[in-house]
C-alpha cells in the first residue's frame, strides 16, 4: 500500500515557477514509477510526466516538454515537479500517482488503471 500526499501549488503569474512536491508513505515506494496528471477546469484528467524507480526512464506529455522536470528522491519518498514559464493553460488540480508499470507502461496512457492516487494540489497561473 501506498499513500501520496501532494503539495506546493498556488497561485502564479504566467512565465513563473512553481515547485510541487509528493510524499509517499509505505515499504515498496522505490518499485513503483511515479508521476503527475492534472485536471483542468472542464477537462478530463491528462497525463503529464512519470518516471522510474531509478530516474533512468522519464516521459513528458507534449505540453510541458521542455518547461517541467520530475526527479525523485527515493532515500526522502519523495517525487518533485519543478514547474517554469508556466501558462495559464497550465492552471489544473496536480495529482500525484504510482504505479508498478513503467513510464511507458499501459496505466500511464490510461489513468483510471493507475494504482495509487494523491489528492492533489490545486495550480493557477494568471494571465
């Protein structure tokens, strides 16, 4: 069992940076990939980026290619969203998610097969 407890969203004017972090609970967070998806206000949920248990395997939604990075500390449970020149189109509800199937694994193209979910944190970015 893992929980994941996201945080670090907010309110921020477009071109700036936001830092989300996850921290998960349990014995097995270094098996499982880990990443984000968002919602945003009438859209169906999307994904954004996962990576491995080692960092070695990392892939980005075309959207945010360039402009977020993941990394993991696995020593910290912990995965990181570093967010810059954010756009308004960015403005969604970040969940957090685990999953023992690699970054390019089934359940990262469809998210209602993601093992483990956070909460999420809500992200705004004005114009």
């Amino acid at each position: 069992q893992v929980q994941l407890v996201e945080s670090g969203g907010g309110l921020v004017q477009a071109g700036g940076s936001l830092r989300l972090s996850c921290a998960a609970s349990g014995r097995t967070f270094g098996n499982y990939a880990m990443g984000w998806f968002r919602q945003g206000p009438g859209k169906e949920r999307e994904f954004v980026v996962a990576i491995n248990w080692t960092g070695g395997t990392v892939r980005y939604a075309d959207s945010v290619k360039g402009r977020f990075t993941i990394s993991r500390d696995n020593a910290k449970n912990t995965v990181y969203l570093q967010m810059n020149s954010l756009k308004p189109e960015d403005t969604a509800v970040y969940y957090c998610a685990a999953d023992s199937n690699s970054p390019y694994g089934r359940s990262w193209y469809r998210w209602g097969d993601i093992h483990y979910w956070g909460k999420g944190t809500l992200v705004t970015v004005s114009s």
